[in-house]
C-alpha cells in the first residue's frame, strides 16, 4: 500500500535492524484518516472470501481492526492479555510469547463472541515472529470458527512470520512489507 509505505518512509524511524518506530501515526498517536485507508485497503483485498467477523489483539490492533469491520460492515472482537477477575466464564484462552517484548500474557477470548461456523479476519499493527497471529488463530479454532485471513499492517519481512503462517496454511496480507532497517534506513521488499 503506497500510502503507508510512504508514511513510513516519512515519519517511521528505525531505532536499529530491529525495531520500527511508528508511534506517531500507528501506535501511540494514531493517524484516524490513514487507518481508515487502511481498512479500506483489508476490505479491497479480503472482499469475496466469506468474512463474518473481525478480530484482533489489544491495543495497537485496534484502531486499524475498527476502520476493517467499518468498511466492512461487519462485528470487531479485541481479544484481552489479561485476565481480569470479571472474566473468569466461558473464557478461551492460549499463551502467547513476544520474543520482542521477551514476556508472555494469557491470550483471551469470550467464547459467546465467536459463533460455529465464523469465517474470522484477524488484524494487527506487526507481525515479527508471527507469535500472536498463531494465538489468536489458535482462539478462532478452538471456539470453532475458522480462520479466513490475517491482515497486517507493517510486516517485518526479515523475520520468520509470514513464512511461518503461510507453511501454517494461513492467507496473509501485509499492507508494508519492511526488509530491511538500519539506523535511518527502511527498505521495503520489492525495492
Ligand atoms: P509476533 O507476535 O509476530 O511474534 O511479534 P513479537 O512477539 O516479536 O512482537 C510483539 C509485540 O511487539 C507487539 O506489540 C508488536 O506490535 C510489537 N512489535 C514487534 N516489532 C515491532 C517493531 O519493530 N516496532 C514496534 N513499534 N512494535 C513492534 P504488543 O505487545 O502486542 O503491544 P501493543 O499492541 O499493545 O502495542
């Protein structure tokens, strides 16, 4: 997507081969009208393929995951990390590991949010490891709905995600697929 490519170009900043700072448009101050791009674009490309529901993960899923199922027209589910105590029934839950973060949370999902049958579009900001995308999949099929396609937002293609879900036997769609960071310097595959 040249538009997000663009603004990464413009105000992401590599902090080294790694890491992508783009808190000033994704993550932190969020750039409402380049989400609502966004999920115009996940509408475009998942269109056809039986979507009757979207998910994604808190918190920086979410901006992006709303204007999906806005252009869309259809449900968003935010699946939790933690488990609050108020939580506790008809509960489905995996744990997930950042090797980002180098931590792990309690992936959870309310069973009634999910019917039999879901076709699910999972969204979310990055995928690196691909860690939470195999989570959240995992949460989709054990509450026997099944998962049509990951949409990410900025992928980080010299990681083994994308790779990983494909092998998995998972459609995914990363709208900017980085290949390369150094300090100040982001290339994007196919460049
Ligand atoms: P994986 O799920 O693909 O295996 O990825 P990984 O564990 O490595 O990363 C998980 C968390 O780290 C996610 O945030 C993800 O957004 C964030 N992350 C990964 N790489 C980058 C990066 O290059 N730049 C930035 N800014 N974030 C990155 P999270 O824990 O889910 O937090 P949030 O959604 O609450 O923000």
């Amino acid at each position: 997507m040249e538009l997000l490519k663009q603004r990464i170009r413009r105000d992401g900043r590599a902090l080294n081969e790694h890491v992508l700072m783009v808190d000033s448009f994704l993550n932190h101050q969020v750039d409402v009208g380049l989400m609502r791009a966004v999920g115009e674009e996940f509408a475009r490309q998942f269109a056809g393929c039986g979507i009757t529901r979207v998910m994604t993960i808190e918190s920086s899923g979410i901006a992006p995951a709303t204007m999906t199922a806005l252009a869309m027209g259809l449900p968003l589910v935010v699946m939790k990390k933690s488990i609050s105590s108020i939580l506790s029934e008809g509960i489905l839950q995996t744990e997930v590991h950042s090797f980002t973060k180098n931590s792990s949370y309690q992936l959870t999902l309310k069973q009634k949010f999910v019917a039999e049958g879901d076709r699910v579009l999972v969204i979310d900001d990055f995928l690196a490891n691909g860690e939470a995308a195999f989570g959240a999949a995992r949460l989709v099929e054990q509450a026997g709905a099944q998962v049509a396609g990951i949409g990410i937002v900025i992928e980080k293609a010299f990681q083994p995600g994308h790779q990983r879900l494909i092998e998995a036997g998972y459609r995914v769609v990363s709208l900017a697929r980085v290949s390369r960071m150094a300090e100040n310097l982001i290339e994007f595959v196919d460049e």
